[in-house]
C-alpha cells in the first residue's frame, strides 16, 4: 500500500493518479490497525496499486473537504474523473472492502 501526502492525494482525485481506493486513518486507531490488514489482504486479490493510504491527521483539508466523519474510512474513486468520489466507512470483512473496491474499478 502506497502512502500518499496531501500533494498525492490531490493528483489521485483530479484522475491523474493510479488508485482506485484511499484509505484514510490515523496512526494511533486501533481500528485502523486492523481494517489496514483487511486491506493488506484485498491488496492480493486487487490490481497492482489500487489502494493508497493517507494519514488525515497531516491532511486536514482533506478530511473537511470530504467530510470524513470517523476513521477508518475508504475514499473510492471511480475510474470516471467527472465523478464525485464516495467515502466507505464500515470495515466489516475482506470480502466487502473487496466488493467495494471492484465497484469503482469496473
């Protein structure tokens, strides 16, 4: 999983970057922990690079712009630029994440 900064994280959602899904934590949740290795594991079954990860602690403007209401959240941006990118926040199992990210790949 790519980390991105808040200049990474721009380039992805004008549709120049190569992601399809961001995940947003914070480094101190223990939720996020364990959402992260729900992704590590999607991760295999997913197109190389699909999922970023960013610290939206160093991102504010991000988190406000998006409206995150609560980490961990998943950022999916559709393969269509024009499209407002949707937030996912229920990290329930490997197979939903997956099924959320294909979503937007195709």
């Amino acid at each position: 999983m790519r980390e991105l900064n808040e200049q990474d994280v721009r380039i992805e959602l004008d549709g120049r970057g190569i992601s399809n899904a961001i995940y947003l934590y914070t480094p101190l949740c223990g939720t996020c922990n364990a959402a992260r290795r729900m992704l590590e594991v999607a991760e295999y079954l997913l197109p190389e690079d699909a999922i970023s990860a960013a610290n939206v602690n160093i991102m504010p403007q991000i988190a406000q712009d998006f409206q995150i209401r609560s980490v961990p959240a998943l950022l999916l941006l559709s393969s269509d630029s024009k499209a407002t990118p949707s937030v996912h926040y229920r990290m329930g199992s490997v197979e939903e994440l997956l099924s959320a990210i294909r979503s937007v790949i195709e």
